[in-house]
C-alpha cells in the first residue's frame, strides 16, 4: 500500500504486509544504491505486526517508479546469486562423485593386491 502526497510524487510511504527486517533492509540496501533517492529508509510498526513501512525520497522521479526499479534490481541479484551457487553447487557433486569413484578405485587396486599377496603366501617357494 502506498502512503503519498497527491501533489508531489517524489516522495511516499510504503507499506508491505507479511514482510520483515529480511526484504525490507535488501530494498533499503538497493534504493540507497540508485542516485534519484536522496533518502531511503524503512520501521517496523510494532515487533508483533508483520509488517514494513518504507519511506522513499527521490529527487524528482516518482517514488513508485524508483522502488519498482530497486525491487527489480533486487529480483536480477537474487537471480545471480542462485545462478552462482546452484553452478557451486553442482561443481561440488561433480568433485564428490569423482573423489568417491577415485576411492573405490583405490580400494579395489587394495583387494586386488591382496588376493596377490596370498595367492604368493600360498606358493611353497622351499618345497620346489
């Protein structure tokens, strides 16, 4: 819900229900990075109210417009940054399924040595 001026759309309120410290200072983070706001802030009502106000100032553009833009922005970093660790993510299970065939490897070239080693201790070298 928006809380402005009918006159001056510079400068507004927002309210976001069902939201916390968590989505409210990522979109504070992102409207302080964009040179039209001059001020950026956000209050949670009361700790028991699940809810955010944002204050947004600009320098003319119309608040609605800079916080549908940092929202936006906000949403193409997410996106990155999921991107980036789901790619970690599959790296790390490629090194694992690789690591893990290398140990059984290991452990058959073991049993294989083994079953050599008594097939030798087996042989009576003095008896020929």
């Amino acid at each position: 819900m928006e809380h402005g001026s009918f006159t001056n759309n510079s400068h507004a309120s927002f309210t976001l229900a069902e939201e916390d410290h968590t989505l409210a200072n990522a979109v504070r983070f992102m409207l302080n990075q964009d040179p039209r706001v001059t001020l950026a802030g956000y209050s949670i009502p009361h700790p028991s109210l699940d809810r955010v106000n944002i204050r947004v100032q600009t320098t003319g553009d119309p608040a609605r417009e800079v916080l549908k833009d940092a929202c936006q922005e906000l949403m193409l970093m997410n996106r990155h940054v999921r991107s980036v660790f789901d790619k970690a993510v599959a790296e790390f299970k490629v090194e694992q399924a690789r690591l893990k065939a290398e140990e059984e490897e290991r452990e058959k070239a073991k049993e294989e040595l083994k079953k050599q080693r008594e097939q030798l201790e087996s042989m009576d070298i003095e008896g020929n």
